[in-house]
C-alpha cells in the first residue's frame, strides 16, 4: 500500500470505497480519483500502448493523461468505453479495466441520462483555480448586477488555499462543479461538459453565450523527450505533489528528477515529506541530462540512465551513471492552456523566457482575456533551459524517443517527416500523427513544435503549433445528444386520424416529420398484396385517405391574385370564386419547386394546398418574396395546414357515400362540377368540400376544422360500409396517381426539372411573367436532349423495375464503360388497373422515343426490357373523373 | 455559432436564421430585355469579399422577417 497514514486535500478518509479494477477489488475513499487510487493500491501498469504494445502507466495528475486510458462501468451499469483514470471521480463499486489504446463504442444505446442547459451572462470565468476565482469575485465586485459564471473543472473547489477566495455560489456568481470548456465559438458561444451534475444526470452540456470571456485555464507541465520516456513510473513533476498532496499517495520510493526550471524545487520538498527517497536531482540547466531509461520485468521503470552534456550538446558517453529509480518526475517547463484562447482566434506569441506560446491579442471577440498561468505568469518558474530532447547516446536510434503517448509516435516519426521535405506544423501533425489522439497533443504539441523547429533549423514562435481545435476534452455521444435522441430526436407530427388508423393496422411511413399510413395490410397479407387490394378497391367502387398532412396556406389581400400570378405559372387572377386549380411553382431558375391545387374562396383570399413536405418550405418561399421583392402587394400568407383535417373520399361509389354524409349539397356531376369546392355541412360538421382528385377517380376532399376529424373519418367509414369503402395509404396513393402520370415533386423531379421537362407547356402562362419563366428560355432549358417524364411498360408484364434503375439503348454494348445513359426509372409499381407492372422515369428527349424500347441493366447482372410510352398509362381521356355509369353499372372505361 | 442582431427581435443564435445570401440584388424589371449572359449573372453571380458584405437573413424560427446587414466574412463581426 503507498497510501499516506495522513495528508490528502480531496480525500475523505471517513468515507472508504471499493472499486474494482481488471477484476481485481481494491480500497480507495470517496474523493479519490481513479489514477490516485490505483497508484494508492500501487497498480502502475494500467494500459497498454495503442501500436507498440508498450506498458503504460499514470503520466499527469489531469485532463492531459495521454497513457492510462480505462473503460468504466459506473456503479448504475453506464459503461463508458473509453476514459482518463485521471479524470473518473471513484464512485463506490466502480470497475475500470485497462485498454490498449483506444475503447471501443459502446454498441447499445448509453442508458445515463444526459442534459443540455442554456445560461446567458454577461461575464463567463473559465478555469476554477485561484486566479479564476480571483476574476469571478472581482467581476461581481465590479457590476453586482452582472451574472457571472465560474466553470471549474474541479468537482471540489480548490479555488484558493483553504478555500478562502472561493466565490460562492449565488448572489450574481455561479460555479459549476465538474465543468471543463470544450470549444469557444463566435460572438463568446461557449460550450463546456459537466460530469454528474446532479446524483441521477452521468453528464450535461452547458451551451454558455457570454458578453465578456476570462481565460483561467492554468498551465499544464510538459515532459522531456529522450530514448525509453514512456515507462510506468515516469510521470510529469507536479502531478508527484498532486498525488501527494491532494490524495495522501505516494506514487514511488525512489525517484530522480528530471528538469529544465525551478518549479520542480517545492516537488522535492513533497517527496520528503511523502517520504520518497530524491536519489537525484538531474537539471538540464547544469548540463546534465536523462538519456534513457530501464525497466524491470513488468516493464516498469527500475533505473534511470543520466549522462553530462558535452560541448556539442550531446550525451557524454564516457560518463554515463545509472541510478535505481521507480519514479522519475520530469519536467519540461509549463505550457499556458491557450488552446480555448486560441479557439476564440486569440494569437498566440512564442515567450522566450517561458520557452512558451503564450496569449498575445484577442481576435474578433475582444472582450476576451486570460489571466494567471494561462496568461503566462507561471510563480516561481525560474529560467527555463532549452532542452526540450535528449539525443540518443549512441547511433541515431530515435525510435523510443515517444513525443506522443497516446500516438505512439516519436522523434524516429518526425525525422522521417522532415525528411520526406514536410515544412508547415499542420502537415507534420498529419504525417507523424503528434496531436491527433484523443487527448488533443496537450504534453506532445509543443514539444512536437520545438523538435521539428530544431530539424528545420528555425524558431519555434515561427513554427507555430497546429490549430487548437474543439473538444478540448473528450466528450460522449450521449453528453452531445442529451435528450434529443428517439422520440425526442425530432418532433412527429400526427393528423387528429392518427389513433384511427393505428386502430385499422396501418403500416406508418415517415414524409417528413409526419406520420403516414403506408397501407392497411389485413392479417397475413404482404405490402405487395395490401397496396393491389387497396388501389383496385379504390378504382372499383370506394377509398379513403386521410389526406391532413397536406400543406395548406391562407393567402389573403385585395392583391391575392396577383401575387399567385407572379407564384405559379399560370394564370389564378381569373379563378372564379368557389373554383380550384391546379397550379405548378418555380424558383427563379425556372426548375419545378412545388405543385398542389388553390382554391378561391372570395375575392382576396385564396386556400392554397402544398406537397406534405416542402409546406414550410413554400411558405418560406412566399414570405421571401412578399416581403423582399413585392412589399408594395397587399397580400399575406398563413399557415393553416394543422387547421383542417382532410378526408379524401375517392373511386365510382364517393359520390354516393358523400350525399349520405351531406344530405344538403348537391353532389351531381352538373351542381358540383370538377375543379369546384362548396362550403358544406358532411357528418354534422361545417367544412369545405373540394371537387379534386389525384388519382383520376371521382373524388371528393373533405375538409373540416382538425378538432373533429376523428369524428369526420369515422363517419366515413360508416356511411361507406354499404359500398365496401376501404382505407387507403401512400403507397396505393402513389400507383394510382403514378398511373395517371401525376408527378411528385421531389421523385419524378430533382430540382433540374423544367415544367417542360414534365410536359407541362400547358400550364406555363405565355402572356404574364412569373418566378423562373426568363430561366426557362435560357439555352440550358430548352436542350432537345433533355430528360422528359415518360412512362414505361416492362415487355414482361410481371418485372418491376427498382427505382433509380438507369435507361440505356437496346443495342448498348455493356461492356464497353461508360454505358452511355439516357435515363432513370423515377416511379415504379404493380398495378391493379392494368394487371401489370409500369413505371414513371426520366429520359433524354424521352416524348420523341415513345414507342421505342429500351434496356435497364440491373445490378449483379441481367436486364429488364421496357417500351417508352406515355406518361399517362391509365385512362388518359380522364372518363373517370365524374364517376358517371355505363349502363352495365360500371363506370365507364 | 453566430450571434445575429435581428432588427425586430434583438440579438438571436444562428440557428433560428435563414441566410439569404448577398443583399441588394436587384430583380430586373424587364427580364426579357437581358441578354442570356445578363440574367445568368442575376441568377448565379455573387461577390465573394474577404471583408465587409451586406448579407440577407430570414427570421425563420423568430419573428420570421427578412433583413440586411453587413458582416465581416473573415471577423464574423456584424458591422451595422
């Protein structure tokens, strides 16, 4: 046991733990870190270096740890695949294993739970330690009405010796415990990860946005480089006293120090009274260096080798001693922790007495500062020498000369980038790998930076070091999501049906953030055989959709009409009142954006209907350009798509099952022509009916407010029992309107798609100017080869083509890559109606090939042969739309 | 993330924005007039400064107005 009979600053000594590490229980006391622990326990082997297979042991005493990299199951069953032994705060019955370098995601979904908090101050004091709480009291002192917030990386505040200058939490400042910064981000956002902040919360993410940024971040120590520096045993100088001080551990018996400054004196002074034998003080300063290291059986450190420097600067060779040793405390001077400064665009200059990079100016964000260590004010430090690696003492064998733990990369991985011509910092980070592992190169960067500054014969301020980057510490998936994953990941979106169609059985799909019923499949029936049943249903007697998602906009103003003229492509400055139609968008490069039917519903107010998910997109679209390019139009757009529910009854029999439910309208072909709507009474509810249909069957869209939409649909199904009405989802929705050859926007198009391209010349307005109509004269648009919806009929009635299959000539030689491609299959389906399969699809001049054959290969091998026909392949002389009978009964065909 | 200056709303997160790209692109009155090259330039050319830039932004998520203001695209700082 190297645990102290006294001493310990953030131990409890009352309050003993057990914790198991490699399957091996041990003692610890609550306070104790996992590091400190296991030191405590004389566990110094506690991972294994991630390519070269090496022992590693404990290096620092913080959030630097490059080596003792663990996985953790907390106590309530969280496992955490990969983290520092330096950073787990011990928790009663805590396991911790060791890893080879990395851990591994977890596969299954973390079980902590994790939040996100918003805070808003006007002054934001990184770092907890004395000059930290110094700025936070004085900040508050300075404007009491200003919130200030404290994040301290420390779960106990050591603020200040014997907790005097501590801040209190409250009255204008607050300290979070546990917080470290993670990345400072512009106009001061800050984002910081706190661990347990309360006893049931693993982790919250702070997202801080504050007027004024204090940088407290300290410094951290930096090592040495010479040949073997990465034993178990050999860790930076002041995490000896952290150990010793902090946790009442004493991390070795015999230790030699190894260093450039006078910050390692007070360590000596702790080893003493730790009781660790100092065998040797070794300064560079002297002229004396560490130039290897041995290790006993177990890879731990056993003897260090030391040698004077020679006139060159070299080893003496000649003078090498040995001295038993299982602990050496190295210490290269002391990097400010500038990585958030520099994150915040902050320049950094390179301070040659500190032999550091220290903050020079703030950048954009002015109201920035550092202060204390992280300023460059390190107590005590001395001169520093400038020896940041120690030669190898014979050859040029560099290869366990380790700059980077966590890497494993070396002085050897350096050289090599050198020499293969390598110059800026950030292409050597990127060769060598220095700085890329988890822990961000906080011991390896600048150290990294000097030793290719030497090679390349330059100053090291020149050189510079690879850009700080965020996270500064690690930080979990989970910690990111917070609770923003599953159901909460993003809002679902339900009609006022919704609890109807679970109760039918409906398969859902998901069209944006809404729920759709995809098809009603009856027990044992396949999606193949559900969709047939319900189109053929639909086609022959009655369906019903629910058709609420639908977006829907209010567009109101004496200049309503003219506003859709300038909107669509054609002309709604004539629609009469109580008419619908349909109507097709463009953006100003005249590609197709979105389609639906308007309707007029008085002089100055128009109902617009919008594809399910482009409706905030579209009223986006409309706000844009009433608000940018046509203030002067007295005309305004409101949602109102989650005001109606929306009920489509639709197929020969609707007419018959809408006057049951409507008693008072009058339902015939004559007094309710197509393209009309009428304010109605259905069910006992007052709505609008519209006369619409995109499936080319006799259709009727009911629409009353949401609220009763359960009640409408259920109505429905009641007055339709008599005529085997079935309920209908997207997918019959999409055959039976794929056979009239509706597109949709956003499956047949691309956003490359003129109303041309669709065949739609009709409906693009020759005598008025409109979004996109210069666009679609450009010589781009009226290409001969451009691809045009057509229809496709496979010549074996029975193979479907998968969607985005590509078109190629009948007499390709598919062989010969590229294949030259003429288009792709944008629909494809079984068809009720037709008894066969068929498809929508884009070609290259594809109006002009109908008649043609053409060939579409499939992936691993065959093809599928189809004729190119038109894009309506079923009733194209629209008979159906008013539902009339032959005088058989059947609708006529 | 940018703090942006919404003229209605005062200062909001980025993520309640739109961005609408350069501002002061002025619509052509008579598209027709414009030659291929002209209307693709309305179209698709924009300026591309490192420095000031009068941009447009949407109010999506807030008061859902559109505004202009000048921003420094290699600071980020809003100037007015």
């Amino acid at each position: 046991m190297s645990r102290l009979a006294t001493g310990g600053s953030r131990i409890d000594r009352a309050r003993p733990i057990t914790f198991e590490f490699d399957g091996v229980a041990y003692p610890a006391f609550v306070g104790d870190t996992l590091a400190s622990a296991l030191l405590a326990n004389d566990v110094t082997v506690v991972a294994t270096s991630i390519y070269d297979g090496r022992p590693r042991g404990i290096f620092s005493a913080g959030p630097e740890e490059p080596n003792a990299l663990v996985g953790v199951e907390w106590p309530g069953g969280t496992t955490e695949s990969m983290l520092r032994a330096t950073e787990v705060e011990l928790l009663d019955g805590l396991s911790a294993w060791p890893l080879a370098g990395r851990g591994r995601l977890e596969a299954e979904v973390a079980p902590g739970r994790f939040d996100h908090r918003h805070a808003h101050v006007e002054v934001l004091v990184i770092g907890g330690g004395a000059s930290g709480s110094a700025a936070a009291i004085a900040a508050h002192a300075a404007n009491p009405d200003d919130r200030v917030l404290l994040l301290d990386a420390e779960p106990e505040s050591v603020g200040a010796p014997g907790g005097s200058g501590v801040p209190p939490s409250g009255a204008g400042i607050e300290r979070l415990p546990a917080t470290t910064a993670l990345g400072v981000y512009d106009h001061g956002y800050v984002t910081a990860a706190q661990r347990h902040p309360t006893p049931r919360t693993e982790g919250r993410l702070w997202h801080i946005r504050a007027a004024r940024i204090v940088m407290a971040t300290g410094a951290t120590e930096r090592p040495i480089v010479f040949a073997n520096d990465d034993r178990p045993g050999i860790m930076l100088a002041s995490a000896a006293s952290s150990y010793i001080a902090g946790y009442g551990v004493r991390p070795g018996t015999t230790a030699v120090i190894f260093t450039t400054n006078d910050t390692t004196d007070p360590v000596a002074a702790d080893l003493a009274t730790a009781g660790i034998a100092l065998a040797e003080t070794v300064d560079a300063r002297r002229g004396e260096v560490v130039v290897d290291t041995l290790a006993d059986d177990a890879g731990r450190l056993r003897a260090v080798r030391i040698a004077p420097l020679d006139a060159a600067g070299s080893p003496d060779e000649a003078r090498v001693r040995e001295v038993a040793a299982d602990l050496l405390l190295v210490s290269g001077g002391w990097n400010p922790n500038v990585a958030l400064w520099s994150q915040a665009r902050g320049t950094l200059r390179f301070d040659d007495a500190l032999q550091a990079f220290v903050p020079d100016k703030p950048g954009p964000f002015r109201a920035l500062e550092a202060t204390g260590r992280a300023a460059g004010v390190i107590a005590g430090i001395g001169m520093v020498a400038l020896t940041w690696i120690v030669p190898p003492l014979t050859g040029d064998d560099w290869s366990t000369h380790y700059v980077d733990l966590q890497r494993d990369a070396t002085a050897a991985d350096l050289r090599r980038a050198l020499g293969a011509g390598l110059q800026s910092i950030e292409h050597v980070k990127r060769y060598t790998t220095i700085g890329t592992a988890a822990d961000q190169g906080k011991t390896s960067g600048v150290v990294a930076s000097a030793i290719a500054a030497s090679l390349l014969g330059q100053e090291v301020g020149a050189v510079g070091v690879p850009t700080y980057r965020p996270p500064l510490i690690p930080v979990s998936f989970a910690q990111l999501a917070g609770r923003d994953r599953g159901l909460l990941l993003d809002p679902t979106r339900v009609t006022p049906i919704h609890d109807a169609h679970v109760a039918l059985g409906a398969v859902f799909e998901d069209v944006g953030q809404w729920k759709r019923p995809r098809y009603y499949p009856k027990p044992g029936e396949s999606m193949d055989d559900a969709v047939l049943r319900e189109g053929s249903a639909t086609r022959s007697a009655v369906g019903v959709m629910d058709a609420s998602t639908l977006g829907k906009i209010d567009i109101q103003g004496p200049d309503a009409g003219v506003f859709l003229d300038r909107v669509y492509t054609n002309t709604f400055s004539s629609l009469k009142v109580g008419s619908c139609r349909y109507g097709l968008m463009c953006r100003v490069d005249g590609m197709v954006f979105d389609d639906g039917v308007t309707s007029r519903l008085a002089d100055d107010r128009f109902h617009m209907t919008t594809t399910t998910g482009n409706a905030a997109a579209v009223l986006d679209h409309l706000e844009e350009w009433i608000q940018t390019e046509w203030p002067d139009l007295r005309v305004r757009a409101t949602s109102v798509t989650e005001h109606w529910a929306t009920v489509a009854v639709v197929g020969p029999r609707a007419r018959d099952v809408v006057a049951t439910l409507a008693p008072d309208l009058d339902v015939t072909a004559e007094g309710f022509p197509f393209m009309t709507w009428r304010d109605a009474v259905v069910a006992g509810i007052a709505g609008r009916v519209f006369r619409i249909s995109f499936s080319g069957e006799l259709a009727y869209e009911l629409n009353v407010p949401s609220w009763y939409g359960r009640s409408l649909w259920e109505a429905v199904l009641a007055a339709g029992a008599p005529h085997g009405i079935t309920p209908y989802g997207t997918e019959a929705m999409h055959v039976l309107r794929a056979e009239k050859g509706y597109p949709i926007i956003g499956q047949e198009t691309d956003g490359t798609t003129t109303p041309q391209d669709l065949g739609m010349d009709g409906l693009v307005s020759k005598k008025k100017d409109f979004i996109g109509r210069r666009s679609q004269r450009r010589p781009d648009s009226v290409r001969p080869d451009r691809k045009q919806l057509v229809g496709l009929l496979p010549v074996d009635p029975d193979a479907l083509l998968p969607e985005g299959a590509q078109l190629v000539a009948l007499d390709a030689d598919l062989t010969r890559v590229p294949v030259p491609m003429l288009g792709h299959v944008t629909s494809s389906y079984r068809s009720a109606a037709l008894g066969r399969t068929f498809a929508l699809a884009m070609i290259k001049g594809g109006r002009d090939r109908i008649g043609e054959r053409l060939l579409a290969p499939m992936v691993g091998g065959g093809t599928i042969e189809v004729e190119v026909t038109g894009s309506v392949v079923f009733d194209p002389e629209n008979r159906r739309r008013d539902g009339e009978l032959n005088e058989h009964g059947q609708p006529a065909t | 993330m940018l703090l942006i200056p919404c003229p209605w709303c005062g200062p909001r997160d980025e993520t309640e924005f739109k961005y609408g790209g350069q501002a002061g692109i002025e619509s052509p009155t008579d598209p027709d007039a414009l030659t291929d090259e002209e209307w693709v330039a309305y179209l698709f050319l924009r300026d591309n400064p490192k420095g000031p830039f009068r941009e447009r932004w949407y109010h999506v998520a807030g008061c859902r107005r559109w505004f202009d203001r000048t921003r420094d695209t290699f600071t980020y700082e809003f100037l007015g």
